[in-house]
C-alpha cells in the first residue's frame, strides 16, 4: 500500500506541473459554459459554471448548508477516531503476534476488498436512520484499512534492528518506543491517510443513501429536486476539504519522517 | 553490574593472559549452535572450545559462512547455544548484558531514524542515563573517532566508514567487559582500514577489556591478536588457535617483524583450502 515514492521534484519542474494542471481545469470549464451557451447541453441538467460560482457564494449565507456542513465534518472525525482507534490497536497486535496475524489476517484481508457499501442496509437495519448509522458504517470501513496497514507498517521493522535492541539491554517498551514505532511510521502514516480518506467516502455514501442529514444528503437532495447548481456547488466544497485535508497530511507525514529524506 | 571494579584492576596489566590472575575470565565450553530451517535442523557451529583471560584480545579469521557471527552472537547472549555454555567470571551468560559484552555488529545496525549521537548514545539510553548526561558522553566518543561533526546527521548521510566508526564507539559507550566486533572494518578498502586501525588501536587496547574481532584480514588478525582462532566450515569448528606473543599494543613496525611474516604465511597456507571466493587482501 505504498502510496507515493518520497522524492521532491525541483521547484521550476512543480511549478510548471501546477501549471498544465491549471490550464485542464481551465479548458474544462470553458468547453462546460461554451457546450451550455451552444445549447448543446441542458443546463437543467448540467448546469453551468457562472451558475455553480453563484451557488457556491449562496452557501456562505445558507444556515441548511452550514449546518449540513458541520453535521458531516463531526460525523467524518467521530467514525474517524473511532475506527482508527480500533485499527490501531488491532493491527499493532496482529502485527506483533505471528500466531494472531495467521488467524486473522486472512477475514480481514477478505473483508477488505468487498465492497463495503454492502454492509451499509445492515448497519441501516440496526442502527436506523440515524447519525449513528453513518458513524458505525464509517468506523467500521475506517477500520479495516487502518489496521491492514498498521500490520504492514509493524512488518517493516528489520530483524537486525530487533537483535540491536536486545544486544544493547532494551526493555519491551523501549523496544517498541525505539525501534517497532519508529520503523512502522510510514505505514502508520499510510494507515491514517487511508483511514482518513474512508471516513470522509463513507460517511458521505452513508448520508448519499441514508436521508439522516449531514452534506452527502443534501446532495442527494438537491439533485432529486433538479437544483443542479446547488449539487454540484456542494461538491466543489467537498472536493476542496478533501484537498486541504490531504495537502495537510502531506506536511505532516514529511516533517515526522524526515530522515527518509536522504535515503 | 559488579564487574566494573575487577575490570578497572585488569586496566594495568592488558596482556593478562601472563598474569598471576592466570585462569580464564571467560570460557567458552563445548559450544555448539545448531539453526531450524525449513529442511531441518543446520549445524552452524558445532563445537567449540576457549578460554579466554581478561585483557585478551583474539582474532577470529575463518571462511564466509562458517560461523563466526553465530559463535560471536553466542558468547554475547543474543543465541543460546543448542550445546554447551559461555560462562564469564563463574557466570553463565545467558541474555546479552551491554556492561558484560557489546557488539559491534557486522552490519553496523545503526538507527536510520536517530542522529549519529543519539545512536550512540542507545545503550546509555537503554540503561535509563539522563539526556544531557548520555549525550555528553556520546559526543566526547564520537570526538575519539572524529565524527564530531556529524553528530546531528542521520546514519544515511554517513560514509560506511563513519558508521563503523560510530558502531564502535556506541558498544564503547556501554563500558563493556567484553567488546565483540564482527568485521568491524570490513567495508572498508586496505588504507583506511590501516588508518582506522591505528586511530582504534589506542581507543580500543588501553582498555584492558577482552576483545573478540571477526576479520576477513590476515593482517589485521595477526597484527591485533594475543591469539588468532582459526575456524573452518561445514559445520563450523576450530582449525587450529596460534599464539602471537609479541607484546601489545604493537607498533605498525611489527608488521616487518619475522613473527607477523611467518604468522601472517602460515596462516595464508591453513587458509588457502577453503577461503576459496575470498579475495585476499592485495600485497
Ligand atoms: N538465522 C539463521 N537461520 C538459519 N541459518 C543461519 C542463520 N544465521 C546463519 N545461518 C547459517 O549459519 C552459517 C554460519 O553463519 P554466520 O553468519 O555465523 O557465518 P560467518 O562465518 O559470520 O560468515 P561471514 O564471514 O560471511 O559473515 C551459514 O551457513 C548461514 O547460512
Ligand atoms: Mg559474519
């Protein structure tokens, strides 16, 4: 589950790249207002740029949508901790006990790569349609992707450094203070990242197709009730929090990791 | 640990194995290290006998893959022979103790994720010493081996020498009775291997500790050695231990001597059956 090779292009190289991104998002959204003057489209259905800015601006006086707003960020951070908590814990178990790891593994493994949206009727079934709901789905999902990364994370730590340990008299916790941690770092970020991205999909797919508030259900409603500006104005606001959040990440992850940098 | 009085009575006297104390420090009885593989059991060692006074040092020269670093590991605690026991001063060694024997690891096994000086400050860390305490020790080693410099790198940033250098210098930090180097200059070419030989020699001889060097160089072992331990392969045992009585510490004119050269020959000839694939260190 490596997710990025940690290298740093030079700056002209980074600046450039920003740059071609810039002008495909440009030309996007010229080919959109130019389909919907031409009246290729219909704007019924697509809406248009001008109008999707215009709805964006509305939303800072919308009380439905602030609300909204914070409902799905607590929902988001609540399955968050949660599952990580738990995927944390299991994992540095799993990944620490040969015999735990051959037992388990395998399930979690399996349940890993199922669709997770199949469980959300029964999550529905036993915690109705309530906030609840999305937690427990979001936690449980969170979960799973924590702790098979923590498990990989834990499978890093080279045999010769364990034998240092032991060599120079470490005690258990200094074992794991010293060497376990540090050498799972890049998989306990890995872990977070993923844990973090999953919260924010389940708990949106949850309030998408479960009507218990929160951004994902407004979306839904607004497009049932063909307000196509308005949906697609809100998933502008989810697009741009998931990139705040994963840019965030980033800084982090090099600033505690920085001794990978030369190697 | 209450060795350290006895060892700083060894200090004076480095070649002890003269010395009234007479008998061995540390005995190395009958051990045998057999591995479990997939297709069985693996005899790596398979007997070995050694007594060893304090303030010795032995050389141990042998074959790639005939167990050197298992026997080494042994002898420290860190692989409980399959037979026999290493029992130091009456004691058997039973868990690595860093006060008793430190390591000096073939690979260096330096932390990629601490600086040089906290590295080397591990075992002192490990021991439960303060910050500013083990710190101030750590950098006045690394000052002996002039890595001062690098005391805030990371391992990474260091040459393979540099980190040999610090590996040293981290087991010296423990105080040890026994320092245990496997190849502790191996990746090291012919020149700088002599320069930090003699950068070492003074760091490492005064001591009056016992010392075990690993070495793939005839040079090294016969110009160190009290003794050089020659092992052979498959299993691995003892060929034959020579005496090199010539006083230490020595000077780098005892490499001309007639001692080191017949020493240095008669250990060419043991060892030219199986150093097979061994390169030699050029002449
Ligand atoms: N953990 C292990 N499990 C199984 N076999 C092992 C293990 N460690 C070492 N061996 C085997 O034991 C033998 C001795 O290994 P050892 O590392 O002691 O050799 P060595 O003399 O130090 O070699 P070198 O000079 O190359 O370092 C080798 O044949 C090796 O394959
Ligand atoms: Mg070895």
């Amino acid at each position: 589950m490596k997710r990025r090779i940690v290298m740093r292009a030079s700056s002209p190289l980074r600046t450039r790249a920003a740059l071609i991104r810039c002008v495909v998002v440009v030309a996007a959204l010229i080919v959109w207002a130019g389909a919907v003057r031409l009246g290729f489209v219909d704007p019924v259905f697509v809406s248009s740029p001008g109008d999707v800015g215009r709805a964006l601006a509305g939303f800072t006086r919308d009380a439905e949508v602030l609300s909204a707003l914070v409902v799905t960020v607590r929902t988001i951070l609540i399955a968050f901790v949660i599952g990580t908590v738990a995927g944390l814990v299991v994992g540095t178990v799993l990944g620490l006990s040969r015999t735990l790891k051959d037992a388990y593994m395998p399930p979690i493994l399996f349940l890993l790569s199922t669709p997770k949206s199949m469980f959300l009727p029964l999550f529905v079934l036993s915690f109705g349609i309530t906030t609840q709901t999305a937690i427990a789905f979001g936690a449980f999902t969170v979960f799973f992707y924590v702790c098979v990364n923590i498990v990989g994370g834990v499978e890093l730590v080279e045999a010769h450094h364990l034998r240092l340990a032991r060599a120079f008299g470490a005690s258990r916790l200094s074992t794991f203070r010293h060497v376990v941690f540090p050498a799972s770092l890049p998989g306990f970020f890995a872990a977070l990242w993923h844990g973090m991205t999953h919260a924010v999909s389940s708990i949106l797919l949850a309030q998408l197709f479960v009507a218990i508030g929160g951004l994902g259900t407004l979306i839904s409603v607004y497009s049932t009730s063909l307000q196509t500006d308005k949906a697609l104005a809100l998933t502008v606001v989810i697009s741009v929090i998931a990139v705040a959040l994963a840019a965030l990440w980033s800084i982090t992850e090099r600033r505690l990791t920085s001794w990978r940098a030369n190697q | 640990m209450n060795g350290k009085a006895q060892s700083t009575a060894y200090k004076a006297e480095p070649s002890a194995q003269n010395s009234e104390q007479g008998g061995a420090a540390l005995t190395i009885k009958g051990v045998g290290v057999d591995y479990s593989t997939a297709e069985g059991t693996f005899t790596a060692v398979e007997r070995v006998d050694l007594d060893i006074a304090a303030g010795e040092f032995v050389s141990i020269i042998g074959p790639s893959g005939c167990g050197k670093s298992t026997l080494l590991h042994s002898i420290g605690g860190l692989i409980p022979p399959t037979r026999g026991e290493v029992e130091f001063r009456g004691e058997v060694i039973g868990e690595p103790h860093p006060d008793r024997a430190a390591f000096v690891f073939q690979d260096y096994s330096l932390l990629p994720w601490k600086t040089t000086l906290d590295n080397v400050a591990l075992g002192l860390q490990f021991k439960g010493v303060s910050k500013g305490e083990r710190r101030a020790r750590a950098r006045d080693l690394l000052r002996t081996v002039r890595l001062e410099a690098f005391a805030n790198s990371y391992p990474a940033e260091l040459s393979g020498g540099m980190q040999q250098r610090a590996a040293v210098v981290r087991a010296l930090a423990m105080d040890p009775d026994i320092l245990l180097l496997d190849e502790p200059f191996g990746a090291l070419d012919e020149h700088s291997r002599r320069q930090l030989g003699v950068e070492m020699a003074e760091l490492l001889t005064t001591t009056g500790k016992i010392l075990i060097l690993i070495t793939h160089s005839l040079d090294e072992a016969v110009f160190w050695g009290d003794r050089v331990v020659v092992m052979g392969a498959s299993p691995g045992h003892v060929k034959e231990v020579m005496e090199i009585s010539a006083p230490r510490p020595r000077a780098v004119d005892f490499m001309l001597t007639d001692e080191f050269v017949d020493a240095r020959r008669h250990l060419l000839e043991l060892s030219r059956h199986d150093l097979d694939g061994e390169p030699e260190p050029a002449e």
